[in-house]
C-alpha cells in the first residue's frame, strides 16, 4: 500500500497488462486518479477503492435499467448471439460472465445452446431465474464458479472486463473454461476510439469506482496474449467501444 490515501480503502497496483508501475496523472474524478500507463499505455485508476469499498455499486437500482424494455434486450441480444454462432459454426455451451438480468442466454438457449450465466446482483438473477425461467443462472463471481476446464464453446462479457477486480485472474480463468476451438467474445469501451471526446475527462464511459480499466484493442489483445488467447477477428465499430473475439494460441 504506497498510494496517498491513508484510509486503507484503496490500493496501488502494477499495470495488469504489462506488470510496469510507472503512470503519467491524467486526470482525477470524485477523487479517484485516473493515470495511464508508461510501458503499455493502458488507462486506469491507480490507485483506487478496494473491491470490497465498490459492492455496493452492485445494488438493484444498478441493474435496473437492464431489466426495463425486456423485449427489447431479447431482439438485441438475439442479433448478437446470431453473430456469434456464424463464425463458430457449431452450437454447444455458452456462457455469459456479467450476465445481468439473463437476455443474452436466453437468446443463446433460443439460438440452441445450453446457457449458463453469473451475474452479482441477486435481483437481476432472481429476474432470470422466476420471468426468463433460465436455470443455469448463478449470483456470485465467475471465479468462485469453478466451471469445469474446457467446457464451453463460447464465453461472452458484455461491458464486464472493464469492472473486474482482478483482470489477470479472470482471464485466466476465461483460458481455462474455453474449450478448444472455443470463442471469447469481449465487449468494452474503446479508449483509443476516434469517436470519443478529445479530452478525456469528458468521455461519459470515465466512471470512477466503476470503471476501473479503459482499453484501446492493442492492451487488450496484449492481455489476453499473456494468457495464451489470440486474437481471432475485432468488428469495427462506429461507437467508441472494442469488439473483440479470442481463441487458444
Ligand atoms: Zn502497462
């Protein structure tokens, strides 16, 4: 603990992408230091709040909104199962890490998967589980999960990866469920992004205790090659956002 705040509620880590710890200050917002990395250029809070001081931003008022315009989530996520099958050209397991309300293994179940889906928020499981009558829906961490090795075809974290405490241990846990020949599809806001302001402070995607790392598709490629996962194909978007699909080197 060598950051400047004595309360010991936050934390200084190395760079989860290249281990350095050297950081050029960005900027802060609502006290947390948002800096960027000097070896890999990766954007984070560092230092920032313990996990355990950003639970509660899991609470129901947090997931609400997912849970509004159900039909419409269902369409949405629909399109993006089907984007996901075509390449994969097989169906089998899916699992959706962040999974929220469930939509996305809904329409995976529907598109003929077997879903399963770890979501933080009880309410937001509870939904899925009594309205979306999914099964295979759990509340807790995806690394408390213990999902056995090489057991699913795909894995998706839709705007998830950006919020994890631990990012070397997730994905490697991501490496470890994938079966052969597997997809992991990764969705994030994209700071190296045309399309977002050119200050960044302004960006809406800056989000203190929340969102804890800001990606550009070279770190994060980077961190998923540490972890013997390629790069496969990246769809380009008009948002300032990554999409990003990864397989076994
Ligand atoms: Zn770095």
């Amino acid at each position: 603990m060598d950051g400047p705040h004595p309360s010991g509620r936050f934390e200084t880590i190395p760079c989860p992408v290249c281990a350095g710890r050297n950081f050029s200050p960005l900027f802060e917002k609502a006290g947390e230091p948002f800096v960027c990395c000097a070896g890999c250029a990766l954007v984070l809070i560092n230092p920032r709040p313990r996990f355990e001081a950003l639970e509660h931003t899991y609470d129901a008022q947090y997931s609400r909104g997912y849970i509004d315009k159900a039909d419409k989530k269902l369409a949405r996520c629909t399109r993006w199962v089907s984007r996901v099958a075509k390449p994969l050209g097989r169906r089998g397991n899916w699992l959706d890490v962040g999974c929220s309300a469930g939509f996305v293994m809904a329409a995976a179940e529907a598109a003929g998967f077997t879903a399963w889906g770890v979501e933080l928020e009880p309410a937001a499981v509870e939904f899925g589980r009594s309205e979306l009558g999914l099964e295979r829906i759990v509340c807790g961490t995806f690394e408390a999960q213990r999902y056995p090795d090489a057991f699913f075809d795909v894995v998706s974290m839709y705007d998830v990866i950006e919020h994890v405490p631990d990012l070397n241990a997730t994905v490697q846990e991501l490496a470890r469920v994938l079966k052969p020949g597997g997809l992991i599809e990764i969705r994030t806001p994209d700071v190296s992004h045309w399309a977002r302001p050119r200050e960044l402070a302004r960006w809406k995607e800056i989000k203190p205790s929340e969102h804890l790392y800001y990606f550009s598709p070279d770190t994060l490629t980077r961190l998923f090659a540490s972890h013997d996962l390629r790069l496969v194909h990246r769809r380009l978007l008009f948002k300032a956002a990554i999409d990003a699909f990864y397989t076994h080197a």
